[in-house]
C-alpha cells in the first residue's frame, strides 16, 4: 500500500485526477489513519489554492412543505413517513424577505428549494419576484425537480444562474425517482446555460467504497461548478435510519478524496451539514439554512439543524478559510 499511496501523492501533486481504483484504495484506509489525514491536506491544499482561500456560503430556504410522493427513504418530506402533513408554502413576499435576510447577512448566493412536484409555474413566479428584488449579481439557484428541456430553459429565462440537482445514491432503490431521468434532467440544465452544482450523497454507513468512487466519478463527467460529499442524517421517523449515521471524520475523509476524484476545472466542493472538519478536508463551500428542511423534522430549521451564515464562516474560520465576500465565483451571473 505504502507504494501505491505514494504514487497517488504524486499524481495529486502533479494535478491529475485519480481513478476508480486509487479512489477505492483511499476510502478503504481507516479515516484516522496517517494517510488519510495527509489526504484531507492534499484535498485541502488543493480547494484553497482553486479559490484563493474563499471559502463560500450559499443560503438555502425551501418555497414549500409538504408530504411528497417521491418518497425518498431519508428526506422528512417523504409521504410514507407521515413526519409532516400539512401542506404549506411561502408567499412572495415572504420569499423575498427571506431571500434578502440571507443576502443581507453575506451568502454568496440564494437557494430555493420545492418538493418535487410543486408547479414549475409557481417557481418561476416567486423567482421573477426575487430577481427584481436581489441585487442583479447575487446568484439565485434552484433545489427543485426534474424538468424537461423546455422547463430548464423557463428557469434560465426567470433569472436562475444555476441549479443544485444530485444523482442521490442508491437513486431509483431508496426513492422513487427515475435515475435516467435525473441524468436528463442535468443534461437539459446544462443546455439551458444552467450551472450545476452537486454532490455524492446522501452517504450512510451501508454504501460501499465501490458505490462512492463510482459516484465521485460521475460528478466529475458531468462537469459541474462544484462536487463534494454529504452524509446522511438519520431522521427519526425516516426508514434509512436504522442504520445510523457515518462520523464527520469518515465524511471529511470521502469529502478530501472527493475532491481529488474531480479535476481542477471544478473549483467547488462541499460539504452538508457545515463542521470544521469537513472544512479542514478540502470543503469550500457550504449551506446556511432556514424554513422547511428535509432533513429536519421541524418547520423551521433555523431553531432546529439549520446553520446560520455568520456561523458557517466562523466554522471556516476555525479551518482556516477567509470567507468570499460578495456574490458567488462557482455560479457567476
Ligand atoms: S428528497 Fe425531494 S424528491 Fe425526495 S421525498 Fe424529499 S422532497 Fe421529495
């Protein structure tokens, strides 16, 4: 091993990507073992100089709460889980206030999130909204579900910069949704003039190492504005549960080897939810939130999981990150 893991040095060193194979070799060391910590300082060292040491905060606030169909095994939105059954959703003005709090406090830029099926029309009325109250560079990003060609390109002409959309793991297994058509769906992103960000998750302690480097991979052929790595939160009430949850030392380790399985044209990689030790590992980039959260089970996460601007940049500063002060440099307007 010792052989091997010093040529995978070099080739991060020398800048090149790693393959399947050294990914694997990675992810099996044990998360406390010395080379997994000279991993997390290669990752590190990499994401600082990719972004000058600017760490960024994107805020996230969902448009709606509701029971959905999809019925994702580890999401609290999940209709079989019966955790929240009342629908409700915010109006305009109260996106707007939200989305300009966030703004106001410094996030780089502004999420908003629906359930799967909420209407794409009633998206792309709140965003009009939101894009003529936003400062013009504050990117607006949208967390929502699949979409046709024409749909994807409806959100680039409401003022969308980009959008988060994940291949989840074990997608089409533990949720309802059609893995292809969450491929399309990124493909007619990306058509549009979209940028999108991702990640490999939501990680628990049952994927293997050959399933994670398989989904590092695929994040990286996609070409997106940022990667990274999220583990999954064990949701009382959700199904995934009972397998419990990976530490943040296993997450800050998939989260550095993450970041040396993307190439360097792909300056982004996060992490979920925000620790100091996923920053220490290569993250630059993660999530304020506030509202309905699919991995709370209260309404508001804010008094809940949820993670506020001012403390995701003291957790980078802890890391030893600056925080990027102004609009996003992953989504560019
Ligand atoms: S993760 Fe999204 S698609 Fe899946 S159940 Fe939750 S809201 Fe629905």
């Amino acid at each position: 091993m010792a052989r091997i893991f010093a040529d995978i040095v070099r080739k991060v060193r020398d800048g090149e990507c790693l393959n399947r194979d050294e990914l694997i070799s990675l992810l099996d060391l044990p998360p406390d073992a010395p080379e997994s910590f000279q991993i997390m300082a290669e990752a590190n060292r990499v994401s600082k100089e990719l972004t000058g040491n600017r760490a960024e905060i994107h805020a996230q606030f969902a448009l709606n709460l509701g029971p959905c169909a999809k019925d994702c095994q580890f999401c609290s939105f999940a209709a079989c889980h019966g955790i929240f059954d009342r629908a409700t959703e915010l109006t305009a003005d109260q996106a707007v206030t939200q989305a300009r709090r966030f703004e106001a406090e410094g996030a780089n830029a502004i999420f908003v999130m629906t359930t799967a099926a909420w209407p794409l029309a009633a998206i792309l009325e709140i965003a009009a909204e939101l894009r003529r109250q936003l400062l013009p560079t504050t990117p607006l990003v949208a967390n929502v579900g699949d979409q046709t060609a024409a749909g994807a390109r409806r959100l680039r002409e409401a003022g969308f910069a980009g959008v988060y959309h994940a291949l989840r793991l074990r997608e089409g297994i533990d949720t309802r949704l059609s893995p292809e058509e969450r491929r399309r769906s990124i493909r007619y992103f990306q058509e549009a003039g979209l940028q999108v960000g991702t990640c490999v998750e939501p990680i628990g302690p049952e994927h293997s190492n050959e399933e994670l480097a398989e989904m590092i991979q695929f994040t990286a052929t996609i070409g997106p504005v940022f990667s990274g790595a999220a583990r999954r939160i064990a949701i009382p009430g959700t199904s995934l549960a009972r397998h419990g949850m990976i530490s943040e030392m296993r997450m800050a380790q998939i989260v550095a080897v993450t970041r040396l399985g993307v190439p360097r044209s792909v300056a982004g990689n996060c992490t979920h939810e925000p620790c100091t030790l996923g920053a220490a590992a290569g993250a630059n980039l993660f999530w304020a939130e506030a509202g309905a959260n699919p991995r709370d089970t209260r309404e508001r996460t804010e008094e809940g999981r949820g993670t506020n601007v001012a403390e995701c940049c003291r957790l980078f500063g802890e890391a030893g990150w600056q925080c990027l002060e102004g609009p996003s440099q992953f989504y560019r307007t």
